[in-house]
C-alpha cells in the first residue's frame, strides 16, 4: 500500500511504501488424536502424533516444512495423507474406517511432547495447558493451530517442568480436589451430561469451545456452593465433530484468591 506523508519540522513530502500484515490462517490442530481427553503424564515417552487438517482451501500443501513448531520445537517426523475428516471418528478418537476420507491431503506430525512439556515451567497434575503450533506457507503467511493436553500425576512423584522434573521433588499441596469429570455418554447425540465437583465456594465457569477456539455456549456463569454439580449440554444445533470444554474456577484459600482450571474433549456425532 502506497502513501505519502509531510515531514512536520521540514516541510517535505515523502512517499513510500507500508506492507500490508495479513494475521495468521487457523488452522484445525487435533493432539493426540487417540486419546479422547489429550491426558498425559510425566512419565509418557516416544513420540506423539499430532494431526494438522487439510481442507479444500489446499493450504497445507503450501506449508513450509521447515517452519513448523509447536511451542518452538520442529516435529521429528511428518508425512502428508488423508486421515480423515475431523468429524468421522470412532470411539477412540481415530479416524472412522467405516467413513470415507474427505479427498483432502492432512499433515501428521510427530513431536515428543514430553519434551515440550518439560520445557514448560510450573506444569502441575490437573493442569491444562494450551499448547500453540506455528508455521508458515511458501508465500510467507503465517498459520497457526491451537490444542489442549491434560496432565495427569507421574509415577514416584515425576512432574513436568522445572524443578518438579526430578523424581525426589515433592507435588505441591493443593488447595482442594476441584474436579471436572469426563462428560457422558461420549460419544454423544445431541445431548451429554457434564459434571464437576467443588470442594468450596466458588465462581464458576464452565464453557464450550470449538475446534478453532472459538466459544460456542456459556453453560455456567455464577457463583456456588461447595457441592457436586451436573448439566447439559444440548448440542443439537451444531454440527458433528470434536469440541472442548473448559471450567475455570476462582475462590479463595488461606486469605488468597487463587485459581484452576481444567479442559476435556467430547465427541459428536450424528
């Protein structure tokens, strides 16, 4: 885009030239396609398969190889194939073999997530950490995809991160068993029932996302009792596929206001 301006002490105009910045292209990141609820523990090792959709857009075949991260580490393997679309998929969470592939070319990617993780610091059992993949198309746009993973405790005490690396490093204390269940029936069609425990008062939301990150329904918005909880969630004006769900809990403990939140993923299909 072409401009021109008037220096304001000079007196002279200039011209030149501003580049138009487009924002990165969102692109469909499903980690751990196998694992319904993306659960990990600290003493996961090997690699973990990571799958970029493709669609009839044809972008991931423009994308840079070289380019991709995911939390700033490079995959150690990738090939290019139709896994299927995002939506056939069976109990597993893997691409339904009953349901034919969409014709469109998918990036698998390979990363030992563990690796990342580790990288990451002050990651705790029940956290649940949104992990961001980078990467950039032949003509120089950036993408981006975007996943949660569940970390669940590691044997002999092993944690994420630094210092809770090492074996002998005692969990820190929780403040209490705050819990989100797994919803059920998963799959579902169209209704599922969601449930969470709180072991003191507290504001709470709970909220449904898309593939894309994007919210889709407020379910609980209030504050409440200590107490176990359970509400549904009518999805029958969405379409079949993978969906996530967040509660994102504040209270207060020992004179602090503190926090947690956990995700999980839900599958449906009609």
């Amino acid at each position: 885009m072409w401009f021109a301006g008037e220096d304001s002490f000079t007196g002279q105009v200039s011209i030149g030239y501003a580049e138009t910045v487009l924002p990165p292209i969102e692109m469909v990141l499903d980690i751990m396609p196998e694992n319904d609820n993306n659960v990990i523990s600290p003493n996961t090792r090997g690699l973990t398969e990571i799958i970029l959709y493709g669609s009839q857009d044809g972008i991931i075949d423009e994308i840079q190889i070289n380019s991709i991260r995911l939390e700033g580490m490079a995959p150690e393997k990738v090939r290019f194939r139709d896994v299927g679309a995002p939506v056939a998929m069976n109990l597993k969470g893997r691409p339904n073999a009953r349901c034919r592939r969409d014709g469109f070319t998918d990036l698998v990617l390979k990363f030992r997530l563990y690796e990342i993780l580790d990288s990451l610091i002050q990651v705790s059992e029940s956290d649940s950490i949104l992990l961001t993949l980078t990467g950039s198309l032949r003509a120089g746009r950036r993408i981006v995809g975007r996943d949660y993973v569940n970390v669940m405790a590691g044997k002999r005490g092993r944690r994420f991160g630094i210092p809770g690396n090492h074996p002998q490093d005692k969990p820190k204390p929780k403040a209490g068993q705050f819990y989100l269940s797994g919803n059920i029936p998963n799959p579902f069609n169209p209704i599922t029932t969601i449930r969470y425990d709180l072991p003191t008062e507290a504001q709470v939301n709970l909220t449904v996302y898309d593939l894309r990150g994007r919210v889709i329904e407020q379910l609980v918005d209030r504050r409440q009792s200590p107490g176990i909880y359970s509400v549904n969630w009518d999805a029958s004006r969405y379409s079949s596929g993978v969906y996530f769900y967040r509660i994102q809990v504040r209270y207060v403990a020992d004179g602090e206001v503190r926090n947690f939140q956990q995700v999980r993923k839900c599958l449906l299909t009609k």
